[in-house]
C-alpha cells in the first residue's frame, strides 16, 4: 500500500508540474494556477468523504476493482475487454447495475487500469480524475486567452473557482470526464479555427481524441457539439471566402441551412436521434424520476407528453429551474441551501443582460459565443424535460454551468467591475511583491 501511495503520488505530482511548465508558467495569471488546483482537488476528497461508500462514485470504483482483479488473474482476457469489450463467463466480474454498452462502463475501464498504480485506493484514483479535468478546464482558459484576452478572468472564475462547477466535476465523477474533454475540444477547436504556427497536427489529434471521450460519456450532447462545432467550422469558412457572409444578420439565416443537414444525416444514423424516439426517452425519464423523488424539490411540468408542442409549451418552466431552482428555501439539507444561495447569485448575474441596452445597440458578439449560447440553451432544454430531481439536476448541469456563467460575466455591467478589480488585485499584488524585494 504505502509502495502504490509513493507511486501515485510521484506519478501525479510529475504530471501536474510537467502541465505546469507546458501550460501555466509563462502565462500573466499563473499565480490563480496552484490556488485553482488545490481548490479542485480538495473538492474531489470532500465528494468521496461526503459520499463513502455509497452513490455512483464507489459504485464505478467497486466495478473497475472487479475488473483490475479479473487483470491480475488474466490479463490477456483483461485487455481484451478494456479495448474490444469481451467479457469472461459470468460470474467472473462484478459490474453490479453497470451495462457493457453504457458510458458507465468506458468510465470505469481507465478508472480500472488506474488501480493498478493506485493499489485500487479511491483517493488517490480521485487525484487523477480531478486533474484531467482541471487540465481541461485550464487549457480551455489559456485558449481563450489567447484568442479573447478580454475574458480571461470571466473564465478563470467560471471554469475555476465557481464553487458548485468545481465541486461536480472533481474526483471520480463522469462529469469530471465530460467537462475535461468538453473543454479540450472547445480548447482545439478554437486554436485550429484562429490559430498559427505548426501545431495544427497536434490540435486536430487533440479535437478528435477529446471528441471520442465526449461521444462515449454523453453521446447525445456529444451529437449537438459536433453539429454547432461543424457550423461554426462552415461559417466561418464562408466569411473568409465570400464578402456576403461576413454580416451578421446573414450569418443568422445561414446557419440553420448549416445545421438542418447535419442534424437530419444523424437522426438517420441511429434511433436514439429519432425525434419520436427522443421524445418518448424524455417523457419516461421525467415520470421514472419524478416517482422516484417523492418528498424532495422537483421541476413540475404541466401534461408533458411525448410530442414536440408539449415538449415547447414546458420549455420555459424546464430551462429556468435549470439555472435558478432549486431556490434557497427549498430541500431540507445543507446541499440544496448552498445551491439556492448560489442560484441566487446566478439570477443576479442574469440581470445584467439589461446593461447591453444601456448604452444603444447591443455590440456584436463572436461566432463561438453564439455556438456556446444555442449548445446552453438546447442542453437546458433537455436537462429541465428530462430531469425533475433538482438534486441530480444540479450536477448535471455542470456541463453546461461554467459556459453560462463565462457568457454572463461578459455583460457589460459584470465585465466592467471585473475590469476594475482585475487591476486593482495586480496592484496590490506588485505593491506586496516590491515591498518583499526590498532589504
């Protein structure tokens, strides 16, 4: 045991100051780096303290040690079922409720191959996980301050420090793996859309190998980035060539020409995008939750059936209580307080949509931003329709929390105050670092 704790810690401690020199150090907020990584990290041993033993986090580690064990016995048929998925005779694995085709099963195969080092410790498998997410999430900041200096620290502060975004994607979570190679994709996407130099190669391995990890956590938001991804990708290629494109009001009437296509070649590829078939998944996995959440807060939606006018007529009511329940007298533990004091803030924040009509004509915003808006609003939509528990809700929303924030704190009235505190914490900190050298 203390062997595989020297081990592990050696290996994650190297990997962290390897992403460190590649990633941070040159960078002129280098110094949110540790501060943002400890935060994470400590968020990650709270969930598996405040979760010992019980919910999906132990039960995806009990699964992958069945699975660790069934290596060290056979590793030949271990490796078979970790690339091709071939399991043994029955009996042989645990898996519990865990299905072979389900992302519950990718999750757990690296969590598995990280016991080897681990000595299948839940802790330390849960540095590992924190850290490929707080690697996303930094690269995902760094790009965006590269191509948008102006909203580094909107994202520093949504990506980094917003308390429950931190906390539901650290540890061995599935969120900690969406959100990582969410924000490796956008990273990618972004520095091969506006980027120079001869790193092209290295951002298109890292777009697909992060889009394979996207497909097989969440396949079906997978499917949306994909699509925004290309239309963006396409609208941008025809600014570039065609003078006509380059107004926004027309850029507004191309791309559902873009995004019909897309979305029509994918609903064909498989049932699970068919639009009857969506809307039947929606409705019975509102019902199955909502049986299941008796006495707790809920999303309440009026005669939700499975079409496509029922489904509209409840999305208002569905994409609200996403960012705003549950309110912060409702539920009765310390978790559903915590969420309603910061939903409060998140209404708050939302109001300062007012301040882009303060001054005249809203500014133009970049294409990504509008990519990210629709994927928000599409994602809302489908959390709300399907999720009434707004306990579970509030952890699945992280795939789409930091995104809504980030966009938030671009409002003029926000981006203004953080301007303003932006240079007055560098002067503060200049002041502290000159009296420190002096004798």
């Amino acid at each position: 045991m203390l062997f595989s704790a020297i081990l592990s810690l050696s290996i994650f401690s190297g990997l962290v100051f390897l992403f460190w020199k590649l990633a941070a150090r040159d960078l002129s907020f280098r110094h949110l780096f540790w501060p943002a990584l400890a935060f994470k990290i400590l968020c990650g041993i709270i969930i598996g303290l405040a979760y010992q033993g019980k919910y999906d986090t132990f039960l995806y580690q009990k699964a992958a040690e069945s699975l660790t064990a069934f290596g060290f016995n056979d590793f030949t048929g271990y490796l078979n079922l970790i690339f091709f998925s071939k399991l043994p005779e029955p009996g042989i694995i645990q898996l519990g409720k865990i299905k072979t085709y389900s992302n519950s099963f990718f999750f757990i195969k690296p969590l598995s191959l990280l016991n080897f080092i681990t000595g299948s410790n839940y802790f330390l498998n849960s540095l590992f996980f924190t850290l490929f997410c707080f690697a996303g999430c930094w690269y995902f900041v760094r790009t965006v301050h590269k191509f948008f200096p102006g909203s580094t620290f909107p994202a520093v502060l949504a990506f980094l420090f917003f308390p429950s975004v931190v906390f539901w994607t650290s540890g061995i979570l599935k969120e900690s793996v969406l959100l990582g190679s969410l924000c490796f994709f956008w990273g990618a996407a972004l520095n091969l859309l506006y980027g120079h130099g001869n790193r092209k190669h290295f951002w298109l391995l890292l777009l697909l190998f992060s889009g394979y990890i996207l497909w097989k956590i969440k396949f079906f938001l997978a499917a949306l980035v994909f699509c925004l991804t290309a239309a963006w990708f396409v609208l941008r290629w025809l600014q570039q060539k065609f003078p006509f494109f380059r107004k926004p009001s027309r850029l507004g009437l191309i791309l559902p020409v873009v995004l019909l296509p897309l979305a029509a070649f994918i609903q064909q590829w498989s049932e699970s995008f068919d639009i009857q078939f969506f809307f039947r998944r929606l409705v019975s996995n509102y019902n199955t939750l909502q049986k299941l959440s008796t006495g707790r807060p809920v999303i309440r939606l009026e005669n939700f059936e499975p079409t496509f006018f029922s489904a509209l007529a409840n999305v208002p009511e569905a994409v609200l209580s996403v960012f705003y329940r549950p309110f912060f007298w409702e539920g009765n533990n310390l978790l559903y307080r915590l969420a309603g004091i910061e939903n409060l803030v998140l209404l708050v924040l939302s109001l300062g949509i007012f301040s882009v009509f303060y001054k005249g004509r809203p500014k133009q915003i970049p294409g990504f931003y509008f990519v990210l808006l629709v994927y928000i609003f599409i994602m809302a939509t489908i959390f709300g329709l399907s999720t009434p528990n707004l306990g579970s809700l509030n952890r699945y929303r992280s795939a789409i929390l930091p995104f809504f924030i980030f966009l938030l704190l671009q409002l003029p009235v926000w981006k203004n105050m953080l301007i303003r505190f932006n240079r007055l914490f560098f002067r503060q900190a200049a002041n502290v670092a000159n009296r420190m050298r002096k004798p």
